[in-house]
C-alpha cells in the first residue's frame, strides 16, 4: 500500500511540474501581472492593460511572423530592419512622389500606401526564402545579410532623418494613416484588433490547411517531409514571404502610433520576436510552436517592460531583466523538448 501511495504522489508531482512546464508562459503572465499591481496601483486598470496591449502589438506582430520561420527551422533576423524599412517608405509615400519628367507630386491614397508596403515586405521576404531554399544559403547569414541591407536603405532614403506629420491633409485626399495608431473600436485599439485578426488567421492556417500541417511536417523533419511528397521549397520561401508582410503591418502600425518614421524604428526588434516565440514553448529546432503560446510569450516580454517602467525602474535594469526571461525561457525549452526527438 505505501508503495502504491508513494507512486500516485510520485506520478501528481511529475503531472504538476509538466503542467508548470507547458503553461509557464501563461503562469508567468499571471505572475508579473500580480507583482506589479501590488508594487503600482496604476497598473492593475483596462485602460492601462489597453495601452500595454497596444505596444505588445508590434512585437506581437513580429513574432507571428517568426513563429512560422521557426516552425520551419529557421530564423528571420531581418524583421527589425524590414519593419523600418517599411515605415519609412510609408513614410515616404505619404510625403509625395515626386516624378521630375512630368513636373508633378504624386499623393497615394492610405489604401495603396498600405497595399504597397505589405507589398514590400513580402518582397524582403522573398528574397530570404530564396537564398535559403535554392541557394541553401543558411537561414542566420542571410537574414543577418538583409538586415544591414534593409537598415541602409532606410537611411539612404532619410539621410537618417525622420518623416514627420503623417496625418496627410484633406486637400490631397490621403488622410487617415493615423487611424490605425489612434483610433478604437469598442475601446480597443486598432493595432490591438489588427494582431489579435492576425493572430487568429494564422492560428486557423496551422490548426486547419494543409499548409499548416505542411509547415510542422518540414520543421519536423525536412527529408521525411519531402519524401512524403509536401512542397519543402514552397514551404520555406512561403514562412519568409509571411514574416516579411508581418514586418511591414508591424512598420505601419508603429508609424501611425507615432506619426512619424524613422529609420531605426524597429532596432533590435528581432531579439524581442525570436524571445517572444521562445518564452511561448515554441522549440527552436522547428516543428513545435503555436500561436497562442507566441501571444502569451509577447504579452510577458511587453507586460514586463511597462512594469518595469511604472515602477521606474532604470532602462538597463529593464534589459537585464528581458534578458534573463529570455535566457530562463531556453533553458525550460532544453527540459521540455530536450529528451525528445525530432
């Protein structure tokens, strides 16, 4: 009978420390938001959970897109860049094009600002998904390659300076680039609602399309996958082309916030996407990660880094601790995934 009993407890303990393990993402949320309304009053408010949650949007965003790239087994260190380098040619659309031979200022509707941006992400992204699925390029060298070719363009197109006033005018009939960072619906802002209607759209792709299962299958076991008939090159070129158009709704989200863009919007971004997906169980081997672990993973980093910020604490205290989440994070990855394989 003792033996029995010491069994059972054995087998509760080890099913409470899995259960700890698989939602530490959701636990830790819980947890930092606890801390912080005992340490703030401030903090515990809706208004100030929407205001958090429309920061956690961008890198929200920017890891949406990553999470694809890591299910896939890779990584997708340009999305910084490309989110700079899409708002600043936001930027310069709203500013006017001019064309010389004709003499004229061109002002784009908000529609085809918008339309040709996500088209400018998908391009960077392409670009990626190329190199590294026919060229084989690795996945580390040309991203990394891409970022410091998106960063300079950006300040080629600047001279490092800023496009400010965004708003557009009336006359020139582009008004309402704005709308995305000011505007509500319901109380909720629109960068809010954007990732949450991007997050469920990916959500159901994996969940339910053949592409999701596709994409598991590859980051899995690329070889297998391949055997077995799934369109390997297809599949990576395709979570590239997605993490670039994520980049760039990034990009013109965060630019609508601030009504202006810089061309070092978004730097170091990337770290805060690939630690977003880690903190949310996803492996970095590829084949295991879902979006709403990602979620969770963004609203820790985000709803840490305004605590941190209400309580006043210094900014580089602020790095240290992210970077410590991050590290812990990775280290619960190598438990949970590290006897298992792939």
């Amino acid at each position: 009978m003792a033996d029995i009993t010491s069994t059972s407890t054995g087998s509760g303990g080890m099913n409470i420390g899995k259960i700890l393990l698989e939602g530490r993402a959701f636990f830790a949320l819980v947890a930092i938001i606890i801390v912080f309304s005992i340490l703030s009053p401030v903090y515990f408010s809706v208004g100030n959970f929407l205001i958090m949650s429309s920061h956690v949007a961008i890198f929200g965003l920017l890891a949406i897109g990553m999470l694809l790239v890591i299910l896939n087994g890779g990584i997708d260190l340009s999305v910084g860049s490309t989110l700079g380098l899409s708002g600043v040619v936001a930027g310069a659309l709203m500013q006017g094009v001019e064309i010389p031979a004709a003499g004229v200022i061109l002002y784009p509707p908000v529609w085809a600002v918008v339309v040709l941006t996500l088209c400018l992400g998908a391009f960077v992204g392409a670009i990626n998904g190329v190199l590294i699925a026919f060229f084989r390029v690795p996945a580390f060298v040309a991203t990394l390659g891409m970022l410091y070719v998106a960063r300079g363009v950006a300040l080629l197109m600047t001279n490092g300076l800023t496009f400010n006033n965004l708003s557009g005018s009336e006359a020139l009939g582009n008004t309402g680039f704005d709308w995305l960072g000011f505007n509500r619906i319901g109380g909720v802002p629109i960068g809010v609602i954007v990732l949450a209607v991007v997050a469920v759209v990916v959500g159901v792709t994996l969940a339910r399309t053949a592409f999701g299962r596709w994409l598991y299958a590859s980051g899995g076991n690329e070889r297998a996958a391949e055997l077995s008939g799934v369109p390997t090159k297809m599949v990576q070129i395709s979570v590239y082309v997605l993490s670039g158009m994520c980049a760039a709704i990034a990009g013109l989200v965060l630019s609508s916030q601030l009504t202006s863009a810089g061309p070092t919007a978004g730097t170091t971004y990337e770290l805060t996407a690939i630690a977003a997906v880690v903190i949310g169980g996803a492996a970095l081997t590829g084949g295991r990660g879902t979006v709403r672990g990602t979620m969770l993973g963004a609203f820790v980093i985000g709803f840490l880094s305004d605590g941190l910020v209400i309580i006043g604490v210094s900014a580089y205290w602020q790095t240290v601790f992210t970077g410590a989440v991050i590290v812990l994070a990775v280290l619960l990855n190598s438990l949970q995934y590290g006897g298992k394989k792939r």
